[in-house]
C-alpha cells in the first residue's frame, strides 16, 4: 500500500475511535433541553410504572409532563458534570384509582431525590445523591 493511503486509513481508523468512544453512557451528556422521555422503571416499589403513562418533558430550563394521573411542571437544572435537580413542582389535582395515585407519588418522591443524571443512548436515569439508579427513563 503506499503512504497515501495508509494516512488515509489512519486518520479514518482514528475518526471512527473518536465517534465510538462518544457512544456510550455519558455522565450528563450536557443538557435535557429539547428532549422528551417515557418512564420504563423505577427503582423502588413493586409496582411497574410502564402500566402507566408517566413522561418528563424538558424545555426552556422547566421539566413537565404527565404522572400516572395528572400533569405536573416545575424548574429544573442540569449540567454537563451530571448534576441534577428539581424545583418545586406544581401540578394538576385529578384523581385516579388508588393504584396510579400511588404510582404517582412515588414518582414525584423518587424525582425530589434526583442529583444526578446520565444518558447512555435512548436511555436517561436519574440517580441519588449517591449514584443509585430512581429513574429510568427511554427516549419519546
């Protein structure tokens, strides 16, 4: 092969390492701003939360969505390091069978506790001030 076209497999070789290495589970992976996810599973209660239709909306540095039974919105924070927070959160005051009441509640306890977050492909988990896994989240 000549030296032109070894140059050229390296550079590709190192374009290709570049753009894997950017794949993968990114602690924060800068901000949640434009995106939208659907609730998979949480990391408490023996209640599956994918019976119901919880989502999290994140757009002009405010988080809203629905909860099982109501909507809800509130300010949040975020950051390329991780970090995560929520402000308080208002929402609306429906009820709903017992089981999505407490379905909700737990989501909103679970979400006052996230400090951090990480997005690793089609997927944001909201974690505990000690890295534990609250939230799991797969993109809308």
């Amino acid at each position: 092969m000549s030296s032109r076209v070894l140059v050229g497999l390296g550079v590709l070789l190192a374009a290709m390492a570049i753009l894997a290495t950017g794949c993968g589970s990114t602690a924060g992976a800068g901000n949640l701003e434009g995106t939208e996810w659907v609730l998979e599973s949480w990391s408490v209660s023996s209640q599956d939360p994918a019976e119901f239709e919880t989502t999290a909306s994140f757009a002009d540095g405010a988080i809203s969505g629905s909860a099982a039974v109501n909507t809800y919105s509130g300010p949040y924070t975020s950051d390329s390091d991780g970090s995560f927070s929520t402000g308080e959160i208002a929402q609306t005051l429906m009820a709903g069978s017992e089981p999505a009441m407490q379905a909700e509640q737990t989501y909103f306890e679970l979400l006052a506790q996230a400090q951090e977050y990480a997005v690793e492909g089609d997927t944001l988990t909201l974690l505990d001030e000690n890295g534990n896994e609250l939230l799991i989240f797969a993109s809308k």
